[in-house]
C-alpha cells in the first residue's frame, strides 16, 4: 500500500511538472521554485524520499502559478514553506536511511569480530570506533543543520495552520524523526542503550534502574555508568534547557552523594556543569531519576 501511494504521488508530480515549464518562463517566481524542486528529484541521493511532501510542493508552485494578482502574495508564501518542507524531508529520510544501514553495518561487523581471535578483535574495535566518531561528526552537522532549518519549520507551521490533520501528523513525524535520530547518534557515541524514559510535564525523565549503585555505595555500576555517558550524548545531540539529577535512598546523604556521581558521569561525557542540579532525599527504596526540561 505505501509503496502504491508513493507511485502515486510520484505520477502526479510528473503531471504537475508537465504542465508548469510555459508558466515557469513567464515567471520568475515560479520558475526558481520549479528549479530547486527539480535539482532535488534529479539528486539520486536524495529523490526515493518525501514523495508526498515533494506532490504537495509541486501542487503549491501549480497554485502560484496560476494565482491572481489579490492571491499571489499569500500563494507564493505557502509554495516557498513548501519546498523548503520537501527539502528538509528528503535530507531528514536519506540520513535516517544512512544511520539504519551504517547501524546494521556494525553489528554485523562486531558479531563477525566476535569470531576472531582477541588481537584481531581488538583492531575491528577500534576501526569501528573511528567510524562511529566519524558518523557522529556528520550526524552533529546534521543536527546544525536542521536547528537552523527549524525557524523556516515554524513559519510554515503557521502558514499551513489551516491543512488537514494529515498534513499536521506529517510535520509532526518530522519532528519525532529528528528526535529518534538524535536517540540514535547519542546510543552511537555513548556506546550504549539510553535508560527508559518518560514524557512529564516537567521535560523528559530517564530513570536508572535498581541495580545502577550496589546496596549502600554511591559509585556507579559498569552498565549504570555507559547509560550516563550515553545521556550525556543525548544532550549534546538534542540540547535541554536544564538538567536535574534526583536521587532517592534510605539515607539522605547517600542519595545526595549518588546523585553527585552521576552529575560528574555527565559532565565527564561532555554536559555543562553549570547546568545540571542536584538533590537528595532519603525515602523508601532506591530511585534516581534524570530529567531533561524543555528549551
């Protein structure tokens, strides 16, 4: 069924091409939008992505072609915003594509590692290393790229604040993409799996299990300590407004001097320390929350 929709959409927006080049002369206006259009479904890279939102930029340039005088201005405002969507979708789907396919590449690679002898192991390690680092350099210029993608985003928010939901849900998807792509770069970097979270009013809460501190002892575990680190990427990938680290435990002081653990886990792994807090409580059985509060 996608992929019947994507064909779809793809006949249509030949359709809609077809029938712009004699406008496209005449105007100027349309006739740049048509060409940046065309420059991303002539790139192989990036022209199997967005069909949908690449048919919704085609039926919008079709509209300012044909608006009137009293309707161009608002035409041409809502086929720029669509474009730039079209664009920013096709660059978003090719990157999480990339992140999939270097992801399995991996793990194949580390179980085919797991065969070899130590030594021989050791050096897949490390390649592998320098490629994720690599990896998380291109996801970092990414991530630029797409915060400063991110105005032109809300200004098309408000000038498609009448479309359907459909349409809402899409742009919606975009922005969960962005988020999961960020999970991704930060599991890649830290070497590991994020703690569970959850969504509260307050921001987003990552909660350290049971077995992150041994009975009375304030030092993280092995497992514990790579979910810090691997926080601590997420943060820099996705940056919080703030970071309040929660401790509770059978004794105050104790919960105090875990919570200060892993605030130094997180600076260690690249947080500001001047924006993390952190508390303390005694109270009955052991928890230790991470909280990232929205911008």
């Amino acid at each position: 069924m996608k992929l019947r929709q994507t064909l779809l959409c793809m006949l249509l927006a030949a359709a809609l091409g077809a029938a712009l080049p004699a406008q496209a002369a005449e105007d100027p206006e349309v006739a740049r939008l048509s060409r940046r259009l065309s420059t991303l479904e002539a790139d192989p890279s990036l022209n199997t992505f967005g069909a949908y939102e690449r048919l919704q930029a085609r039926q919008a340039i079709q509209a300012l072609a044909e608006a009137g005088r009293r309707d161009r201005d608002g035409a041409y405002y809502v086929a720029e915003r669509r474009v730039q969507v079209a664009e920013i979708v096709a660059r978003s789907q090719a990157a999480q594509r990339e992140v999939d396919r270097l992801d399995r590449e991996r793990s194949d690679l580390l179980v085919e590692a797991s065969r070899r002898d130590a030594e021989r192991a050791r050096a897949e390690a490390e390649r592998l290393r320098l490629q994720a680092q690599m990896q998380a350099e291109e996801a970092e210029r990414l991530r630029a790229q797409a915060a400063a993608d991110a105005l032109a985003i809300q200004d098309a928010d408000a000038a498609l604040a009448t479309v359907t939901d459909a349409q809402t849900a899409k742009l919606n998807a975009a922005r969960e993409r962005e988020a999961a792509l960020a999970r991704q770069e930060a599991e890649l970097v830290g070497g590991g799996k994020l703690p569970a979270s959850r969504r509260e009013a307050r921001g987003e809460v990552f909660s350290l299990g049971r077995d992150a501190f041994a009975a009375g002892k304030s030092s993280l575990g092995g497992g514990a300590a790579t979910q810090v680190r691997t926080v601590a990427a997420y943060v820099e990938a996705l940056p919080a407004g703030s970071v309040r680290v929660e401790a509770q435990a059978g004794d105050a002081k104790l919960a105090q001097r875990r919570a200060e653990a892993v605030r130094d886990a997180l600076v260690a792994g690249g947080t500001p320390a001047a924006k993390i807090a952190v508390s303390g409580k005694a109270g009955k059985g052991d928890k230790l929350d991470i909280v990232l509060g929205q911008k």
